[in-house]
C-alpha cells in the first residue's frame, strides 16, 4: 500500500513539474532567460488535474508508454478533480494561477493549453493530457524535442521567429514572477531572442525550423541531460 501511495504521489508530482516548467528549463539551460527559484516552485506545487472517462485502457496503453496501472492512478487523479471529463482554457489558467502566486502564469497557461488541445476543440480530455505526458516522460528525445518545438511555434507555421520566442520568454517571466532573476529590464527578452536565435538559426535565415531546433538541442549536453531525467522515474 505504502509503494502504491508513493507511486501514485511520484506520478503526479512529476506530470505537474513537467507540464509547468519544462518549458522554463529548456529556455533556460539554452540560455534564453535567467531563473531563479525554479526548483523552490516545483517544491511548492501541488497536483490538480483535469479528468475524464477515458478511451479504453488497452487503446491507452497501446497509445503511450504507460502500463495499464499508470495510466489507472493517472485516471483517478483526473477523475477526483474533474467529474465533467474536461477542462478548458478558463479553467486551465486557473489551475496555473494556483502553482505561481507570485506571477501572472495566464498567457505561458494558454500557449501550453493549446499545445495539448491538439484537435483545437477548445478542451482538453484525459487522453490529450496523457498522450502528452508520455512523450514528456518517456519518448525519445526527437519526439520531446518535437513537443517542445510545436510549444514555441504559436501559430504552427512550422517556424520558429523572433516575435514568438519573445512572447514565449515574457510570458515565462511573467509566470515567474519575483522568482526571475536579475530582474527584468525592458531590453532583456530582445537580448535572450537574439542569444536563442543565435544558438538555433545556423542558417541565419530569421527563422528556426524543426530540424535546426532538434540539431541544436542535440549538441547541448545539458539538454540532453535534462531531457533524460525524468526517463526512469515511473
């Protein structure tokens, strides 16, 4: 009972963490922005997840890379926080205004919402969430990499440019609030663009693409580690 419970707990705290600030980590470890306190949020962060009467168990484990137990606990984690079966976008910001008292996490909540509402029906369901975490936490680093792209293209033009990296660091620091460090200058998200862009654009087009976003990634060590991390925790 004790190794079910812990088991249980190290999924959620892991899906939360993951969800909310791995985003963070990746511009950080590229040298995009500057975090302080990082860890001190994913401390102080509690699960509250969004449910839903899923897919049969069998298609879910032939979907993802969670046994058919995981995805139980992941079930009733959804199913104790949301009888409806969805959540949306209204909602979904205020489950993030809960885990950054300290920030204004609404807009970094909704270009993560529409990450996961791949169908873009407004909603999201127990399969979109789960779907999503088993990339997170155990799919191969292009299929991260991937996810994590498609996060940064707001408008899924299949690019990554200046204007969407900006609006993707100011709304981390917003989230972030008094955790950022140093403190936020008016010129500082079009320096981190330009560190970004620097490191990723090898083709000094204005532009990232998938490929150059994955090679890039693909020779920092540090995001290679950090992209393994979580690989065996569940």
């Amino acid at each position: 009972m004790e190794s079910e419970e812990q088991s249980e707990n190290s999924l959620r705290t892991i899906a939360i963490i993951l969800l909310c600030c791995a985003a963070v980590k990746m511009l950080h470890l590229l040298g995009v922005i500057s975090v302080e306190g990082v860890n001190k949020a994913d401390d102080d962060l509690e699960i509250t997840m969004v449910c839903h009467r899923p897919e049969g168990l069998d298609q879910l484990e032939a979907l993802t890379n969670f046994s058919k137990k995981e995805l139980q606990v992941l079930y009733r984690g959804f199913k104790n926080e949301c009888p409806s079966g969805v959540v949306n976008e209204e909602t979904f910001k205020q489950i993030y205004a809960q885990f950054f008292p300290h920030g204004d996490a609404s807009t970094y909540a909704h270009y993560l919402f529409n990450a996961f509402d791949t169908a873009h029906s407004g909603s999201i369901k127990f399969e979109d969430f789960v779907t999503a975490l088993s990339i997170l936490l155990r799919g191969s680093i292009t299929e991260k990499l991937q996810w994590t792209f498609n996060l940064y293209d707001i408008n899924r033009d299949g690019y990554i440019n200046k204007e969407e990296m900006t609006d993707i660091v100011r709304a981390i620091y917003d989230m972030m609030g008094k955790y950022t460090y140093p403190v936020l200058k008016n010129d500082a998200p079009k320096q981190h663009v330009e560190a970004f862009f620097q490191k990723m654009d090898k083709n000094r087009d204005g532009v990232v693409t998938l490929d150059e976003f994955i090679y890039s990634c693909q020779e920092d060590e540090n995001i290679m580690r950090s992209l393994q991390l979580f690989e065996n925790v569940i």
